[in-house]
C-alpha cells in the first residue's frame, strides 16, 4: 500500500467521526430554542443558553447552510429536520417580506432590531438558500435566493468601478455605516464581502444556471485576479472605491480560503483559460500562506500578519484552521507537493490537540500561539456557528476519497528520500 493511503484515509476517518461524534451532537442538544422557537442566539463557554439573546442573520443563515451540506454528505434525517427549521427561521423572522432581502439582527421575540441589508449577509443567505435548494429540492428557497441574487445585483453593484457596495438600507440604498464588526475598518469595498459573494454566487449558478448569475460570478473572479489579489500574492482586505488597498493587513484565514474557493468558483464557470489563470493564482496565495502564515513551532496558522510584521497576530481562531486544512490539500490536488499535505495534516493535529473541546463538546473560538484556549468565549453567537469544521468536514472527506482513488495513489508513490513527514 503506498505511504500516503493510510495517512489520507486516517483523516477522511477523523473527519467522519468529528462530524457524528462532536459537532452534529452539540449543535442538536444546545443551538434549539425550545421557548422563542428556531435556535437560540447565544449558548455560553459552559453551554448555558442564553434564551434572551438577540438573534443574528450570520450565525442562522450558516446553520442552513451546513445542516443541508451535511445532509448531502451523510443523509442523516436529523440535518433535513434541523435544515428545514433553519429555512423556517430565515423565511418566517429573517426575512423583508416588503423589501426584500435579510435583516441583520433581530429579538429573541423576533422582533427587528437593526434592518440594514449588509451584502455579506445577504450572500450568507444565498449561500445557503440554493444549498438547501439543490440537496431537498425546495422550490421557494429557489425562488428566494434568486430574488436575492436579483436585489443584490440591481441596487448594491457599483456599476463604476465594479463590484458592490458593502451595505444597504431596508429599502435598498447604499449605507455609509458599512463596517460587520468592531474588527474591521470602514472601508468602500472590502475583501470579505466580495470572497463571500462570489462563493454564493457559485453554488447559485452550479444548481441555478442562469446566464446573468454567471456573468456576475465571472466578474467577480476578476475582481480577484486584478484587484484585489496583490502582487505579494495575499488579499487587499480593505480598500477605496477605486480598489486601491488602504490597509496592509494580511488574513492568513481569507487567504487560504480563497486559494480554493477561487478554484472552486473558475470550475463552476467551465472556462478553461480562467480555470488556468485562478489555478496559478490560487497555488501563489497557498504558497504565501505556507511560507508566512504557518507557525513553525506549535502548528496551525496565524490569525493576521502584515507588510512589516508577519506575525502580527499569532493567536489562532478556529476558523483560519478549518480553512487551511483544505486549502492545502486542494494545493496538494494540484502540485502533489508533500509540503502540502503535511501542511494539512499538521493544522489538523494542532486542531485535535487544542481546538476541540474535549469537555464541553464543539471548538473553542481562538486559542493562544502555543495553543492555550481563551475558555471564557462563548460556543454560539452571531459569529460561531458550524459553518467552518462542518465545512471542512465535508470538503475533506470529498477530497480525501478523490485522493485515495487507485491512479492518484500511484502518482504519489514518491521514493524513500520523499519519505511523509509526520505531524507532530
């Protein structure tokens, strides 16, 4: 049996089993709300909920997402009834009725809180509408994500510069108060929302193929390969309407993501000079990770960096580290580069030794550099869901056995001198 066919199907299996044994489990026992109805905004550190908290689009339009991704992948009628409460929530509390489109933030009574239509959720809500669209065959969340698609594109594009306004008001008009978070800077455009749209766009057109969904997923892409993919290969994350950057920090967790996302989104497109063009560009935003973004002595990769200082934030929350597992193995997909692959393996060694919280269940949000977990952070809220590991899971297990097909196998039957570096 060659080397690497025990190491890939020991991951696909810790995959499998981290899905089933923790993160499924805990999302069915605390998420529910069995008072206000749909899931609760917020369970604490000790998997207390918070019943009263107020409720997020963010974290509900994820938990769709994953519940029906994960039914694609497993067929477990636990994630079709926990999907279509999902869809329930965001058609029923979420959702303009009048307008259009997500609200950001609502009560736990369901009453609105805050109405702003901010494009990175409403790609959240595409995302997840065409998903469960395209794994139970539900017609109006069809018919939802493509009024979505339509109001996102008609009132939010910039039909200057390219690309699309970060925010919206109830009615549409495009919103100086843009920020998602206290992270961020205020900024025209930004990296994040446009790497979130362009994902949703791609599972709309990959089980909704309409010719003006297209065009604007390959408008998008291009956005990336001339904009806001830098000549340093890592993401611009903040910039001006004329996409020039006006920050130098780098998001190791983006920029992996994005090296396969892009490829994923190039693939849907079905061009094969765009496919080579985002292939090469992916494989450089891998690399800069790997070479920048991986810690060297405790595994794992930093939260940020910047220009002068690649290690500007070397703590290491959950989600960079989901993300980075399958960005180097779709590197390894392309090169067969072992770096890769034991890039992969190593982020998941670090994740089982301190991300995963053996005692209360699921992940700890962010943990130290040597991998100390900040214990006091909430496991639910509007910015932790499942989306991410369940993510991983399901990406990797598809790779993994794309991976361990016979011809592959035997591409990789490296010699001695190549021997698999094992993590530590």
């Amino acid at each position: 049996m060659n080397k690497y066919h025990s190491i890939i199907s020991s991951l696909r299996d810790e995959l499998k089993d981290e899905f089933h044994f923790n993160i499924l489990p805990y999302w069915k026992t605390y998420a529910l709300d069995e008072i206000n109805g749909g899931f609760v905004g917020r369970v604490s550190s000790t998997n207390q909920k918070i019943y009263e908290a107020d409720k997020g689009i963010i974290l509900n339009a994820r938990l769709l997402w994953t519940f029906s991704a994960g039914f694609r992948c497993f067929e477990n009628e636990d994630l079709k009834t926990l999907a279509l409460r999902s869809f329930t929530e965001l058609r029923d509390r979420f959702w303009d009725s009048g307008k259009g489109g997500f609200y950001w933030l609502i009560a736990s009574d369901a009453k609105v809180l805050d109405d702003k239509k901010h494009l990175y959720a409403q790609a959240f809500g595409m995302y997840a509408l065409s998903e469960a669209y395209a794994v139970f065959g539900w017609k109006e969340a069809k018919e939802m994500a493509i009024e979505l698609f339509d109001l996102v594109h008609k009132n939010a594009l910039d039909t200057v510069n390219g690309g699309y306004y970060e925010a919206c008001d109830r009615f549409w008009n495009p919103q100086n108060d843009i920020q998602l978070s206290t992270k961020d800077i205020p900024a025209v455009k930004t990296m994040n929302t446009h790497l979130h749209l362009m994902e949703a766009f791609t599972n709309l057109y990959k089980f909704v193929p309409l010719q003006r969904v297209k065009k604007s997923l390959e408008a998008t892409i291009d956005l990336f390969l001339n904009h806001i993919i830098n000549t340093d290969h890592y993401l611009n994350n903040y910039m001006d309407a004329q996409w020039s950057p006006i920050s130098d920090s780098i998001s190791y967790g983006h920029n992996i993501e994005a090296s396969w996302l892009l490829l994923e989104a190039a693939e849907v497109v079905g061009n094969p000079t765009l496919i080579e063009k985002v292939r090469e560009a992916a494989l450089l935003l891998a690399d800069h990770v790997l070479k920048n973004g991986l810690d060297p002595l405790h595994g794992g990769i930093f939260n940020e960096g910047t220009t002068l200082n690649f290690e500007a934030d070397t703590h290491k929350d959950w989600w960079p580290q989901a993300e980075a597992v399958i960005g180097f193995i779709n590197a390894f997909e392309l090169t067969q580069k072992q770096e890769y692959l034991v890039a992969a393996i190593d982020t998941w060694a670090f994740i089982k030794q301190y991300l995963i919280d053996d005692s209360n269940g699921e992940w700890f949000e962010c943990v130290t550099r040597s991998g100390k977990a900040f214990e006091e952070m909430d496991k639910i809220r509007m910015w932790k869901a499942p989306y991410h590991n369940s993510r991983m899971v399901f990406e990797g297990i598809l790779r993994c056995d794309k991976l361990l097909e016979e011809r592959f196998v035997e591409a990789l039957n490296l010699s001695d001198e190549h021997a698999f570096i094992p993590n530590r």
